[in-house]
C-alpha cells in the first residue's frame, strides 16, 4: 500500500484539476464528463495508457455495476445492463455508456466480481464474453456455474491469491447467498460491498485486519429513511474509513446520491464521496 495524504480526481483531458483532502467530513462531488461517448476510440486510448501503483480509471455502469482499470488489470463488479428504475439508455456498448464491449477490452486481464445471484446484481450476459477476452476470469460469491474455470468463493470468509491480486469475502444470507469483496492489487485496497447487509462487527474487523487502509469503498447509498441499512453503512464506514466513497444501489434514481454523501458529512464521516450522475462517468483516481 501506498500511503497518501492527497487523492487528486481530475477529468480526462480537463483542464481543471480537483483536489480532494482526506477529511473528517464526507464532501459531495460532482463527476466529470470528459469522455466523447460517440465512439469508444478514446476509451480504448485509455485502457492502453501506462498506470502507476495507487492509480486507477474507474467508471460508473449502472446501479452497482462499476469497473476500475488498475495498473495491470480491469476490475468489473455487478454488471447489469438495466435495472428495474434505470431510466433509457443509450445504445452504444462502450465504457463511455456504462456498458460492456467486449471487443473494447479483449486485450487486457479482466476480472469479473459478481457479489450474489439477484438481477440487479447479476446478468448472465457477462458469460458470453468467454471467448472474446484474451484473459477473462469469473469469481463469483457462491456457487454460480458448473464451470470448473470459474471461481467460487463460497465461504465463509472465502480468500484466494490470484495473479498478484488477494482476495477477501464476508457473508450473509438474505434469500441467496451473498458475499462483499476486498481485493487487494497494484497498490490499490478495495471494498465492494454488493448487499452485504449482516450486522456482524467481527466481520468487518477482519477485513479491517487484512490491509492498512482502504482506498475505495463502493457502498449502498442508502440514506437515514433506510434505517438499518443507513445504519449499516455508517458503521463500515466508521470502521473501515474508506478514503474515498463510490455510492451504488440506485440506477435510475443516481440523485439519492448526492443526498447519501450529504447525510455523510452532516455526520462528519471520514471519507470523500464521489457521486456519479449517469452511466458511463469516469473518474481517475491517483
């Protein structure tokens, strides 16, 4: 890990640059629309650019859906490609859509998370990209094939060391087995939550003992009407003190977003909110 003091989130090719502190107060930002979602010609250019350790490109699908390009791999978590209160989107397949090509990303080491069987969660189109990715590898919170190719970290507590990455879950059961990931690589500690939505504190500290901080955590932006589930996502909050926060759970309704890192700083959480507004924002994290 390499520790930081400052995260600088700019916009590709921007002019501007913002800077954000690692405070005591959650701060609400708004994403850069920065990429010429007409052709995925540029998003290729930026699949191919060089990375450092501790830097990464992540993008906003929809949903819980998001992608995060590192210095050595591509990073896809929950993709869908529609949900329920998503509103019509554009037909274009490219990351600048928040849509998966795969003929855009054939050349680089893709790694495909999915958290629990739910259709929000969970769209078996993702198997059709077997074959159209020079390296392509499924792991999967429970045991969701039959394809001894793809992994299955049904726990609990699953962990797993893969091409330089490590691999941590958690579990729950709400219906299905479901998982939350913390995957550490190239520099980079994240924490995707999925649905995780056990109150188990033990849980939690043993991810908190796996790494010394977490650079990104992507949580249900589930405001203080939610209750318990607000609840919750205070506690991992004050627990794990991601130091930046990308809020999920509402395609279609991408507003709650900007109200969920509101009621963060009201509360004086530790943590930056980046806050997209519609699939396909990118943001760069360095």
């Amino acid at each position: 890990m390499i520790a930081t003091s400052r995260f600088f989130w700019t916009a590709v090719a921007a002019a501007s640059l913002v800077v954000c502190q690692h405070s005591d107060a959650a701060q609400t930002a708004k994403s850069e629309h920065s990429i010429d979602s007409s052709s995925s010609g540029p998003i290729r250019s930026l699949l191919q650019k060089p990375l450092q350790g501790g830097e990464a490109y992540v993008w906003y699908l929809v949903h819980c859906g998001y992608a995060i390009k590192t210095q050595t791999k591509l990073l896809i978590f929950d993709y869908v490609r529609t949900t329920r209160d998503s509103h019509e989107r554009s037909p274009e397949q490219s990351l600048a859509a928040g849509r998966i090509d795969p003929s855009e990303i054939r050349d680089l080491d893709v790694y495909v998370f999915v958290s629990h069987s739910h259709e929000d969660h969970y769209d078996p189109v993702i198997l059709d990209w077997q074959g159209q990715i020079r390296n392509l590898k499924y792991i999967f919170g429970w045991q969701a094939t039959d394809d001894s190719s793809h992994i299955h970290l049904v726990g609990p507590r699953g962990s797993l060391k893969l091409d330089g990455m490590e691999i941590y879950t958690i579990n729950c059961w709400s219906g299905v087995p479901e998982v939350a990931y913390l995957i550490k690589t190239d520099d980079l500690t994240i924490f995707f939550q999925g649905d995780y939505k056990s109150d188990s504190l033990t849980d939690i500290e043993y991810l908190r003992d796996k790494c010394a901080a977490v650079d990104m955590a992507f949580l249900g932006a589930h405001t203080q009407k939610w209750g318990d589930a607000s609840a919750r996502i205070i506690r991992i909050m004050q627990m794990l003190r991601p130091r930046m926060v990308f809020p999920m759970h509402y395609g279609g309704k991408e507003e709650t977003y900007t109200l969920f890192a509101e009621e963060c700083a009201q509360l004086g959480l530790p943590a930056v909110i980046k806050c997209p507004e519609k699939s396909g924002d990118l943001f760069h994290f360095r």
